[in-house]
C-alpha cells in the first residue's frame, strides 16, 4: 500500500471532486487511514530536548480540571517536571519520592509538575478519571497534568514513565538542566546512592555545576497510539 | 461377541490415550528444560552470555511481566525462535527486568502460563542502570521493550521499540 498516493488522492477528491467509486473508496480505509496517520504522528522523530535547551510552556488540564501553565508560577525559580503515569510499576515505585520532591523543594522555589504522556486509548488506566483518582488516593500536592493529544511530551523528548526533566528559569526561559531518573534505586528508597535530582536541584540553588546533568533506567513506554 | 468389541474398543482407547500421554509428557519435558528456569545475573555476567565468539546471532529482548507492549510482542517472538531454533547459528534470549525477589513468584508462572521456550535471564542490576543501558546502546532511553542483536561479541542492531513478528525476522535475515 502507498500511503502517499492515498494521501494525494484524498486531497484531490476535495478539490476536484472525483467519483463516487473513489469517495466509497476512501470511505474504507479512512479508519485505516486514522490509525495509521496517528501512528506516523507519533512516530515524527522529534530528538527531544538536550540539556541546555529552552523547554516549552504548555497549557495542560489538571486533576481539578483547572488549566496549568509553567508562566503560572510568578515567582519559581525553575521546575520538576516529572512525565508519570497510573498504570506503570515503576511510576508508582516513585510516587510517595515525587510527592517527597515537592514537599522539600516547592518552598524552594522548583515545584514538581507531573504530566501524564499516555493515550488512554493505548492505556486505559491512565484515563483523566484514573488519574484523578490517583491524585486524591496518593494526596498530590502538586498539579498532575494531563497531556491531551500527546503534544508536549515528543517535545521534550520524554521516552518512558518516570522520566524527569529538571527546569531553571533562566531570563524568563525555562532552560533544561537535568534529564533522566529520580534516583538510582527505583525499586528500594532506602537503598538509594544518588539522589540524581536532589542533587541536581541543590545545585541549581546554591549556584553550582550539576555534576550528572542526565541519567537513564529503566521504565514503561509511553503508550501512544 | 459383545465383549470382544467392547474389549478391542476399550484396548484401542487405552492405547491411543498412553500414546498422547507419552507425546504430552516430553512437551513438558521440554518446557521444563527451556522455558521454566530463570537465571538471575549481574550485567556482567549477561554479557559474557551474550557476547560470545560462536559465530552465533544472539537475538536479546529486554522484557518484564508487567510490561504490556513487551508481553504483547512476546507471542510473536516464540514463534521466530521456533522457526529458527534448530539453526546452530541461532540464540534467543529473553532479558527479564523484573525483581529477583519475583522470579519465582511473577516470572515463572508467566512462562509456563504463555509457553516461553527461549532462555530467559533476570538481569537483577537495578542500581547500576545508569551503567548498563548505555552499555548496551548510548541511545538506548531505558523504556522497554527493547531489543539487540549481537554476533561474535558485536551489536549489530538495536530497537527500543515493540517489534512485529515481520520487523523481528527481517532483522535476523540481515544479520543471520
């Protein structure tokens, strides 16, 4: 199957109108189409961000169905943005040490932003309901975002769940500083050797050089369709 | 005469029923000698599983049991190993990112349960993943599924993604 010429021959039956045997046609594989379209969507190889890069602001649905933006946060010094999920076992390995990320550094002025990438098409459990279940279960204190049409998390190149992206306000640009794990140990809290973005943080406030700026383990996919 | 049918019938089952029996129980034999054990390494030690200098091509997938899209996959790649498990120059491996302390309650129930015939290790190295996924490819992001393809100690192809049965065996003609 060319999809190319199935894409030009969609585009030439609304300008010149084409028969109805062709229309019928296209009628068909339109659900082929969609899904396959989707999947093409997902695929556009964006690389992410680096560490240096300028992240994007984003306008995102909360748990309390208010919309949150990074501009929001007047006075922040920078942010914890964490792409979590319900369903992933690693995710929910490291959510009471999410919620510990807010609570310390909040005050400091780098809140946690958590921001759901799954479709839940793909992954039922990591519906907007679910995830606001989820919130009031595990009592965040910070926003849980949810990422309707799977825009911004290709953006920052977000690959798996959880996967960190520490901000610093830089200028009024929110520069990325760290990308990668919480910590070293997703499986035990009380075993941990490096605390990745604790470190990273407590860089960023007392003006130092963050001695790991990114960091890779293991997590779930982000589950697009 | 009635008993003499009734006996070569019953004889005739008995016998058919011994013979599956036979056929069943070296399927389980088999099961039991691939399938069932899991081996739990360091990094290390996986690696010198995988990079031999066998002229072999090691086909290794990382996976979890709760990892949907690997699980989903897994079906697909039995059946690649059983069109070219007889070939000599032919290794499958299945990398299990699950915790030791499951391996015998998760993981081994999950092989029996969806017939895993390939040999599978648990990589039980949680605290040095900053180490061992680079090693394994520098651009390798930590989500899984994801897949490797080594011969005589060289990568010869990565994919972190969920493999079609047709992306899977395409890959092993390339490289077979």
């Amino acid at each position: 199957m060319n999809w190319n010429n199935l894409f030009k021959n969609i585009y030439k039956t609304n300008s010149m109108k084409k028969t109805g045997l062709i229309f019928c046609t296209i009628l068909l594989m339109s659900s082929i189409v969609t899904v396959n379209a989707k999947k093409m969507e997902t695929k556009v190889d964006y690389k992410g961000y680096k560490v240096g890069d300028t992240a994007t602001d984003f306008k995102l649905k909360n748990v309390d169905n208010k919309l949150v933006s990074l501009s929001d946060y007047k006075d922040a010094k920078g942010f914890i943005v964490v792409f979590t999920c319900n369903h992933c076992p690693y995710a929910k390995a490291y959510e009471n040490r999410i919620i510990g990320l807010n609570h310390k550094y909040a005050p400091k002025g780098y809140p946690v932003i958590a921001i759901n990438p799954n479709d839940p098409k793909a992954e039922p459990q990591d519906s907007f309901e679910g995830m606001q279940q989820r919130a009031k279960e595990k009592g965040f204190t910070f926003p849980y975002l949810f990422d309707a049409g799977q825009k911004v998390y290709p953006q920052y190149g977000a690959k798996r769940t959880p996967h960190v992206f520490v901000l610093q306000k830089v200028n009024g640009k929110n520069v990325v500083k760290y990308i990668g794990a919480i910590d070293d140990n997703y499986s035990d809290e009380n075993d941990v050797s490096n605390k990745y973005v604790e470190n990273a943080v407590d860089a960023l406030l007392s003006n130092k050089t963050i001695a790991v700026t990114s960091t890779v383990a293991i997590g779930c996919s982000i589950k697009a369709l | 005469m009635r008993n003499v049918i009734v006996l070569l019938i019953t004889m005739m089952a008995l016998t058919m029923q011994g013979h599956n029996t036979k056929i069943k129980m070296s399927g389980t034999q088999t099961d039991t000698k691939k399938g069932q054990q899991v081996t739990i390494v360091n990094f290390e030690k996986l690696e010198s599983i995988l990079k031999k200098n066998d002229n072999k091509l090691y086909v290794v997938n990382f996976w979890a049991t709760w990892c949907k899209p690997c699980v989903m996959e897994l079906p697909e790649f039995m059946e690649v190993n059983k069109a070219y498990e007889h070939n000599p120059n032919f290794k499958m491996i299945l990398v299990s990112l699950d915790l030791a302390k499951e391996a015998e309650s998760d993981v081994k129930p999950f092989l029996i349960k969806h017939k895993i015939e390939a040999d599978v290790y648990l990589l039980d190295d949680n605290k040095r993943m900053n180490q061992w996924i680079p090693a394994v490819d520098s651009h390798w992001s930590g989500a899984i599924p994801a897949t490797v393809l080594y011969k005589n100690g060289k990568k010869l192809d990565f994919k972190e993604s969920k493999l079609s049965k047709n992306e899977l065996e395409q890959l092993i003609q390339k490289h077979l």
